[in-house]
C-alpha cells in the first residue's frame, strides 16, 4: 500500500474542455505511480449516445492531455454477463485514475450497488490512485445523491 493517499476532484461540469487539460494533467502528475487511466460509462449507462460519450472522453484525453485512456464499460448490472462484469472490475482493479462524468446519478448509485465498483473506487483512491467524478457523477461521491436526470429530463416529482 502506498503512502500517499489518492485524490478525489469533483467537476460540475466541462471535463472535457480546454480549460481543464491542465487540472487533468496535474491530477494526473499526482498519482503514486504511472498512470492507467479508464473512463466508466455507468452513469449514462441508459443513453443512446453513451459509446459516443466514452470515445469523446478518451480521445479528448489523447488529444489534450497527451494520456492514452481506456472505456470500462459497465452499462448495467442487469444487461452485464458475469463475464462482462469481471472483465470491468479486473480493469478497474488495475487503474489509478478513473474518469466518470454524464448521465444520471441515480442511475449509477443503482447499477453499482451491491457490485465490487465502491469498494474498487474507495482501494484504489486509498492506494495513491484518483477519481475524477465529473458532471452527473460528482453527485455520486457520497452518502446520498440526487434524481437530476429524472426530474430535469423526464419531469418526476422531487423525491
């Protein structure tokens, strides 16, 4: 176990803009090792676009902040196979930056609990490693969270 504990940065919003390539690379210089980034694409899990959002972030990675990043993909615990599942946690159990940004809150805290995906997040912060939760999964970062999604897009009722 390293020393030096890891970072968590919370985004509102614009991870992947300009003016946040030299935040990205200075999280990046701050790891206990060399870096192995991946992007989660749970909490737009449920998109139509949601390939689409996790090769924009990885080639914005590439591109701007001269880092190679890999897709972890884990959509939905009830749409993966066991074998799906373990691939994504064995890659995660590898890396020490993680990058999670649109989608639903909610919808994430649904599709990760009762998996390995917490605990994975909170090792690898705890072994020097950092969680960049971006845009709708900054609100994942907690005790409690909030349905963005559903009441701004779909109209429900605060709950």
């Amino acid at each position: 176990m390293s020393a030096k504990k890891g970072t968590i940065a919370l985004m509102g919003s614009g991870e992947l803009t300009a003016t946040m390539v030299e935040v990205h690379k200075e999280l990046l210089a701050g790891l206990a090792g060399p870096p192995h980034a991946i992007f989660l694409d749970t909490p737009a899990g449920f998109q139509l676009n949601v390939d689409h959002l996790s090769e924009r972030a990885t080639e914005y990675f590439r591109q701007h902040v001269q880092q190679d990043m890999s897709i972890v993909s884990f959509k939905s615990k009830e749409k993966s196979t066991p074998l799906e599942a373990e691939q994504a946690f064995h890659a995660m159990r590898e890396a020490n930056f993680f990058l999670v940004g649109p989608g639903s809150p909610s919808y994430a805290v649904r599709q990760w609990q009762e998996t390995p995906i917490p605990e994975i997040l909170t090792k690898r912060v705890e072994d020097g490693g950092c969680l960049v939760a971006a845009s709708a999964a900054a609100l994942t970062v907690g005790r409690f969270t909030l349905p963005v999604y559903e009441i701004y897009k779909v109209g429900e009722e605060l709950h």
